[in-house]
C-alpha cells in the first residue's frame, strides 16, 4: 500500500510567476524552470498590472520580473508584488550588468539579481534558494502561531479550571432537580397529553444540559491536559474500532468506508484512549463534509520511525482562508460545531510528539495526515 497523493490532491508545488515583455525569453524561462527537480508551476505575466493581478488572485512563492517592463520598472514592482503575496520573493532579471543596479535592487528587497544571460542550472538554483526562504519563513509563522495557541489556551486553562467547578455544581444540581421535577409530573393530575408535553420540556432541558456538560469536559481537555499513558497502542484496531462505531451514521449519508491498514507496523507508542479520540474526531469531521455521500478512506502504515494514520474523504474540501484557522480553538463553521475537534486533535499530537496536517483542494476532498512516534 502507498501513501501517495492520490488523484485531485496535488502535493505542494513551488509557484514561479514570470514578468517579462519578451515573449521569447519568457517561454525560454518557464522551459528552464519546468526542469527543475522539485516540481515548480509556472505562471507567465507581460506588464506589471498583469502581474500584480495574478499575485492578488494566484499568489507566487518566486517571481522573476524583468526590470523594465512597459508600464513600469520591476524595482518598483517589489513592494506591490510583496504586498499581494505574503512571503513571495521577487528575482530580478536584466539584459545589462551593472553592479550599481544589482546593490539597487537588493536594497529594495529583491531576493537576487540575474542576467539575462543566465545559465539554466544557475537559474534553478536561485530560484530554488528563494523557495527554501520562502518555506523556512512560512515554517516560522506555523510555529509562531502555535506558540502563541498554546499561550492562550494555558491562559484559558486557569479560568476555566476555576470556571468549571462552578458550573459543574449548579449543573448537577439542575439535573438532579429534573428527575424530581418529572417524578413530580408522573404524579400530577392532569390528562395524559398535558402530563406528556411537561415531560417533553423536562427531556428538552436535560439535553441541553447535557450538552453544556460535554462542552466543558471537552474544554477541559483541552485546557488542561492530564498525563499521557505511554504504551503500545494498535493504531489499525482503533481505526477499526472507530469505523465501526460510526458506520451506521456514514451508511445513513450514502458515505463508503474503506479502510488500508497495513498488515505490520502500526503499533504506535502513545496513550490508547487519547488517540482513539484523535481517530474519531477526524473520522466524524469526514463524514459531517460528505453531505451528499462520497468515499472516507482511512490508512495506517509505517514510515520510517513513525506510524502514519491518513484519514481521506472526497467532500467540498476546505478553502484556503479557512484552512488557516481551522485548529484554533472553537473555529467552526457548522451550525452546531463548537470548533473543538481538530484543537483536540493536534493538543494530542502534540503530546505525543508526533505531526498533524491538512491537505486539502476545494470541490476535490480533504486528507488530514497525523504521524506519532513507532511502538516497538
Ligand atoms: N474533512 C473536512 N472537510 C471539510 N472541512 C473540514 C473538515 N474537517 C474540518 N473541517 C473544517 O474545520 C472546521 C473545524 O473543525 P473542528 O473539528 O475543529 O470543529 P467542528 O467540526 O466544526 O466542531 P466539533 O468538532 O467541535 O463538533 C470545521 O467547522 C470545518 O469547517
Ligand atoms: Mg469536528
């Protein structure tokens, strides 16, 4: 069995965007650049306006851009092409040498300064160096909103923590009061149908209820993690498991299951109980995207000292903009979510040193990937 991206889900590909007037020297570039060993998408621009248009829609991690272009001079074009993508890197290209354009350009923020003359290795290479920047920043912002999560929630931990045992008590006590109340109703006389309609408020109250109850013990989770168990924990059986707990709600949906569970190796290290949680979170945001049916896939297998759980559907996928905040804590956008299920998930990743993330193309599906370290 493999883990490769399955048709529709492309893997993450560097994107090159090429400003150049010369339609000739363009195509030449693009050319050179589609050899390169990594995989790159090449977007082609011809003015300034144009391209700053496909970066506002397309985004660019490099753009090459001829310094004089029709409408104005690619070194004015840094800041704008900046602007309109976040940590894209611009690559100035000119037909003249001179050192005094080159130290120019730099200072303006360009990330290197290449001669049209250029020698196509040499090329790739620049263009490679811009993308690993642009990789390492974007790395950098991931941990540093992490960071900052994980600030927040120990923040929220200690008022919550204090909150809850507050509204535990009159929780209780409400719901020990509900059972009177509807041994109080048995007894009243009044008709059948009057007797009824009370107990269906009553039932209505207790749910609600119970619902405030699971949210506060799932923030509580979250808020303060308990101790991690460390045991082998068969990441296959829990996927089974969870399958087969949920199996009738996916029939119901029209949603086939299919399950790759690779026949050694999927013993992790970790604690059972959190990670049956991690399976069962993703498995139910899966079949709560697939509306009108589809495919949930679910595989374990190991790679390298890791055992890899891939949970897959073909629902809507999720837009790019949502992408960003779809593990903050309490981000839905379901009507009934509460926005906790992939905090959860990743607060258990964590825990377990372990990785969790998202791939996803909107209309094609999504696939959540979690690593957690191999049990032996
Ligand atoms: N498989 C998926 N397909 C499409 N969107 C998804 C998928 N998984 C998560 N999302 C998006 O991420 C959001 C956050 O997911 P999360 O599990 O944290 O919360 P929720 O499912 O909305 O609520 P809860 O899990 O607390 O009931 C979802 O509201 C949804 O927009
Ligand atoms: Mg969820």
């Amino acid at each position: 069995m493999t883990l490769s991206a399955p048709p529709g889900i492309p893997k993450e590909r560097g994107r090159v965007l090429i400003v150049d007037d010369n339609a000739e020297l363009a195509s030449a570039l693009e050319a050179v650049l589609l050899t390169a060993p990594r995989g790159l998408t090449v977007r082609t621009a011809s003015r300034g306006a144009e391209a700053l248009e496909v970066a506002k829609d397309a985004g660019f991690d490099v753009a090459i851009v001829d310094v004089k272009l029709p409408d104005a001079s690619g070194v004015d074009l840094i800041e704008p092409l900046r602007a309109a993508s976040p940590f894209g890197e611009v690559v100035l290209i000119t037909g003249f040498a001179s050192v005094d354009a080159a130290i120019g350009a730099l200072r303006s923020g360009a990330f290197a300064f290449v001669l049209k003359s250029f020698r196509p290795e040499e090329l790739i290479s620049t263009v490679e160096q811009a993308l690993s920047k642009v990789r390492l920043q974007r790395e950098r912002r991931v941990l540093e909103k992490r960071a900052a999560d994980a600030e927040a929630l120990s923040a929220m931990g200690k008022l919550a923590l204090n909150l809850a045992h507050e509204i535990r008590n009159p929780l209780n006590a409400a719901v020990l009061q509900l059972h009177l109340l509807a041994r109080d109703i048995d007894r009243l006389e009044a008709n059948p149908e009057t007797r009824a309609a009370l107990k269906r408020r009553g039932t209505i109250v207790g749910d609600e209820i119970g619902r405030l109850s699971r949210l506060l013990t799932e923030f509580l989770e979250l808020a303060r993690p308990r101790g991690l168990a460390r045991e082998p924990v068969h990441l296959g059986r829990l996927v089974e498991d969870v399958i087969e707990l949920e199996q009738d709600a996916a029939t119901s949906r029209g949603v086939t299951v299919k399950k790759e569970i690779a026949p050694d190796g999927c013993v992790a290290l970790g604690d059972a109980a959190k990670l049956k949680q991690v399976v069962l979170n993703l498995v139910v945001n899966a079949l709560e995207a697939m509306k009108a049916g589809g495919e949930l896939t679910a595989r374990v297998a190991p790679v390298d000292e890791q055992v890899v759980l891939v949970v897959e559907d073909t629902g809507p996928g999720i837009a790019p903009e949502v992408l960003e905040s779809v593990f903050d804590p309490f981000f839905t956008t379901k009507e009934a979510g509460t926005g906790l299920g992939l905090s959860i998930v990743r607060n258990i990743v964590d825990q377990h040193m372990g990785d969790v993330r998202i791939e996803s193309v909107a209309g094609r599906g999504t696939r959540v990937i979690v690593r957690v370290p191999i049990g032996r």
